[in-house]
C-alpha cells in the first residue's frame, strides 16, 4: 500500500467532494487527533505528527473519519481501497434506482375504438414499467368548435386505464390541446 501525499487544494481525490482535500494525510489540519488503528483499536487523543508517523510504519494512511467533532476523529486506513468500495456501493445504488419517465400518448378527437385501445394497452405496458403517462389530444383546424368530444375521448381512455393508476393532473385545455397525467398507484 503506498503512502498517499494530500492532494493539493482543488484537486479533490473525490469528484465533487471539496471538503476530502483537508481529510487525508499531511491535509489534515488539526493539531491532536482520536485515532483509531487499521485494526479498530482506539490509539487515543495524539499529535498529528505522531499519527502520521503509526501510518506510515503501518504503510497505510490517515484519514479524518468525523471532522465536526472534538477531538477530530481519524483513522489508519488504505485510503485508495476506502475510495474504490464507497465508489463501488454508489454504483450499486445507481443500478438499482429506477428512474421515472414521462411517456406521451398521443390521441384525436376522432380516434377509433380499436385506434383507443391499442394506445390503452400501451400505456397500461408503461404504467407497469412504472412510468408516468401523458396524455395529449390535439384539435386541428375547426375541430375546436367540439372540444367536448375531445373531453369525453380523454376521460374515456383514462377510464380504460383501470384503477391501477393515479390521476396526477386532470384533463386541462392549453391552447389547441388537451392534457392529463397519469401515473400508477404507489406500492406499499
């Protein structure tokens, strides 16, 4: 394990993470520390140059675990072995976090029924992936004049939905069309 220098400000061994570079090594600027060795025992309440010193004979490094407290707490550890499993666990937790995205349905006011219900079967296939579903219906040239066939196709097709879902926005009329969100019923 070699013995990492600390970096130099602004050049973050973590990316993002602004308050590592005071953390590791010569970084640290606390006078006395609560160390704690690779092995979990308390060394006790040392000067830094001492601390350093147990790393460097241990080959391992010095790395500020709790700097809010008093004493500030440190520990003898392989950093870079540190960095590569907390890197490692936030790449597990992204894998497993699903991500909510927005599907559009696009209808008519003049849709037919068989037209209907193969968007309603696909956007029942997006609701099950766990999806939101949004809904527009267009009126194009004098369609206009009979918005309220436009009303009843929309609250028809959220209807065909079936109760596994959740209406996060009414049907709403902006401008030329018509919009509503769905989204499915949160799982206990």
């Amino acid at each position: 394990m070699a013995f990492i220098k600390s970096p130099v400000k602004g050049n973050s061994p973590v990316k993002g993470n602004k308050q590592v570079d005071a953390l590791v090594n010569e970084g640290i600027a606390a006078r006395e520390l609560l160390v704690i060795d690779d092995q979990g025992n308390n060394l006790g309440l040392i000067k830094i140059h001492q601390a350093l010193y147990e790393a460097r004979t241990r080959e391992l490094d010095l790395v500020v675990v709790s700097p809010d407290s008093k004493p500030v707490v440190a520990k003898i550890m392989d950093y870079s072995k540190f960095r590569y499993d907390q890197q490692r666990k936030q790449r597990e937790m992204k894998k497993n976090q699903h991500v909510v995205e927005v599907k559009e349905i696009r209808l008519s006011p003049v849709i037919d029924t068989h037209d209907l219900e193969t968007k309603s079967k696909q956007a029942i296939k997006f609701l099950e992936k766990g999806d939101k579903v949004k809904i527009s219906l267009r009126f194009k040239g004098r369609m206009i004049v009979h918005s309220d066939q436009g009303v009843k196709v929309m609250e028809g097709f959220i209807q065909s939905l079936g109760d596994a879902i959740v209406v996060e926005s009414p049907v709403k009329m902006e401008g030329r069309q018509l919009f509503a969100t769905v989204a499915p019923k949160p799982t206990k």
